[in-house]
C-alpha cells in the first residue's frame, strides 16, 4: 500500500470579514425585526468575525459554491503542480448550489479540466472529510498518483431571510417571533468558505508534507435520531417527511428548506456520540497517547462545547491539554466541511509545523451523530 500525503492546502474566504454587529445587514431580518436569538447564541458561540458569500444590504450572492470552492483549488498550483495533471477531485459540502448535478461536476467546470475521475461526498460537516479520504483511498490503493479534495459552504444563501418571508409572514410575530429558535439559531452559528487539498504519492521535496496516517470514521445514525437537518419535517416521533411530499405553499409557509437544529437533542448527546464513545473505539484500534501528540486540532461548532469536548476526551482514555489544541474559530466561523482545511491551512502554511510533529484531527458531524478522527504526521 502506498503512502499519502498532503502536499499542498489552500482556502479562499469570499468578501470581507464580517463582524457581530454586521451580520444582520448581510443576512437580513426575518419579518424585519432583530433577532432576539442573536445575542445569547453569539455570546455563547464566542465567534467574533465570519465570511459570507453574500453582500451587505442588498443580501445578493457574489459567489457560487462552484466558484469559492474552483478558486481555492486553483491556489493548490505552483512550480510543483499543475491542475492539468489532476487525476481526481473529490469535493464535499452540505451547501451545493443545485440538486443536481453534483456538487464536484460544477467545481470542475469551474476550473475548465477535462478527463479526471471526480465523486461528490454529500452530508454535513463530514462530507469535507469524506471527499478527503476517497482521494486517501485512491492514492493508497495505487489508483491514483494524485487527487485533490475539497470542503465549502455558502451557507448564508440558505440564512439568507428571503429564505423565512413566507413563514414569518404565515405566522404572528407576537406569538413566534418570525422564526423557531431551532431554526434562528444557525443563523448566528454558520459561515461560508471553502478549502482545498492536494495529496500526492510522494512527499514535497523542498518544503514539509502532512504523511496521512489514517483516518477513522464512525456513524451512529443507527441508534440516534436526526438532529440537524433540511429539506424535510420531523414530528415528535422523529419521523422524517421529505419537503417533496409537501405542496409548493406549504413548503415555504413551513421554511422546510431552512436549516435547523434540534438544540436539546445536541445538548445532550454531541460529546457522548462524537467524542467518548468513538474515541474509546479508535483506541482499542488505534495506539495513541497524549505524549507524541503535538496539536489536536478540532472541528466544534462553538466555544461553548471546547470544554466539552475536553472532558468528553478524558472519558473516552486520551486526555489533552489545552496548550496542544488548535483552532481558528473565532477568526473564521463555523465553515462545516471547510473548517478542517481552514484550520490545517493555518498550521500548514505559517512555519507552525516542524518535522516530526503528530496532528491528532476531530470533525464532529450532528445531522445524525458521527464523527471522523485524522492522524498526521509532518514529514
């Protein structure tokens, strides 16, 4: 089996960053009053700037997914790489801009490249490192020399309050304030981004590479509920119906194609489901300790849940200190299947790194509880 590595990690960020105070202005009101949500999630979040592909006051779109996700992959080029030498692109988001066709034939045509292998990794925050680990797959395998994978989000178009006109038009204000918490709260929790990989066969020779020692991956969609979702309605069974089954007035009168999120559902189970009970597993498989660790670089959504998932670490048997976790939250938002690439950028490409060094990654995924481990190696 052959060795992969990431030789290359590049992210593009549309537009200027966004503050607090400015969110509104790019997203709009719903019913056109403030939200009452705002404050309590952001406070709670601890994200003080984000990206968003959309623009201030008049909430238009300046970007497509296609677009932020082709122009991040067109910085993987250099001296070393050109993207006529492509074999594969693997792109993942939870935001496409269409239903079809898939998410990666548009990057592609962004980028004008012919005769690649390419797959689409739908889902959440997973998808980003879905797409990863097929291109992972390919190299490892010997089927492929080269490839590239992909994490984006527009989410903002899907924020956007246009989105909730109908719905908060259908309801009374007085008795629910334009949107239900489960819904308003995303808003105030998602950003937009995109960030792309190249994995080779061989290592850089003039620069350090990330040597991809595995990557676990585990679902528990099968004794948990939906948690987040979009596109359908859950009763208080936890039965799902697909907007598809709904009439068109109906569909917007219940915002079906908003995100939402069952907080309480998430309160109660992310770390047990995404951290403890994985991280036991992975271990019994896996030999890891805290010692050779020297970043652990998590996906979470919030500041909220930081302390959480430290505690959740303990418990499953791999306790790590603070002063080794890596994140850019705060500067970046909460990107979904960008965040991975937009933290490892960072690591990656400002000198952080040295040879040697052992990158221990966590993206969490609440649509139905999963969760995927990475471990890396500087070479």
């Amino acid at each position: 089996m052959n060795k992969v590595y990431i030789n290359n990690i590049q992210k593009f960020m549309p537009n200027e960053p966004v503050s607090n105070n400015e969110m509104e202005e790019y997203l709009g009101f719903i019913g056109g009053k403030k939200s009452k949500a705002k404050s309590i999630v952001l406070r709670s979040n601890g994200i003080k700037r984000r990206f968003y592909v959309l623009e201030k006051n008049t909430l238009k779109p300046l970007f497509t997914n296609a677009q932020i996700t082709a122009n991040a992959v067109k910085k993987l080029e250099n001296d070393n790489f050109k993207l006529e030498k492509l074999e594969a692109l693997s792109c993942g988001t939870t935001s496409p801009d269409q239903l079809m066709p898939g998410h990666t034939l548009m990057v592609q045509g962004e980028l004008g490249i012919n005769k690649i292998e390419t797959i689409s990794a739908s889902g959440i925050c997973l998808s980003g490192i879905n797409a990863l680990k097929y291109i992972y797959y390919g190299i490892k395998a010997g089927e492929l020399n080269n490839g590239v994978s992909t994490g984006s989000e527009t989410s903002s178009m899907v924020l956007n309050s246009r989105n909730f006109k109908e719905e908060s038009d259908y309801r009374e204000l007085e008795n629910n304030p334009g949107i239900e918490f489960e819904k308003d709260f995303l808003r105030w929790m998602l950003s937009d981004g995109a960030g792309a990989m190249l994995l080779e066969n061989k290592p850089n020779k003039d620069k350090l590479s990330l040597e991809i020692k595995w990557i676990d991956i585990l679902s528990y969609a099968g004794e948990m509920p939906i948690c987040m979702y979009s596109g359908c309605e859950v009763d208080e069974n936890n039965t799902t119906t697909s907007w598809r089954a709904f009439e068109q007035q109906e569909v917007m009168n219940k915002s079906l194609l908003s995100i939402r999120q069952n907080v309480k559902l998430l309160n109660e189970n992310i770390i047990e489901y995404t951290v403890t009970k994985p991280i036991k597993e992975i271990l019994e498989k896996r030999d890891i300790k805290e010692e050779e660790i020297t970043y652990f670089v998590p996906h979470y959504s919030s500041t909220f849940f930081r302390q959480k998932v430290y505690e959740g670490m303990k418990e499953g048997g791999l306790e790590i200190p603070f002063e080794k976790w890596f994140t850019n939250l705060t500067e970046f938002g909460n990107t979904g299947s960008a965040s991975i690439y937009i933290m490892l950028e960072e690591l990656f490409n400002t000198n952080r790194l040295k040879k040697g060094d052992k990158l221990l990654c966590y993206i969490p995924e609440s649509g139905r509880f999963s969760t995927a481990f990475m471990f890396l190696e500087v070479v």
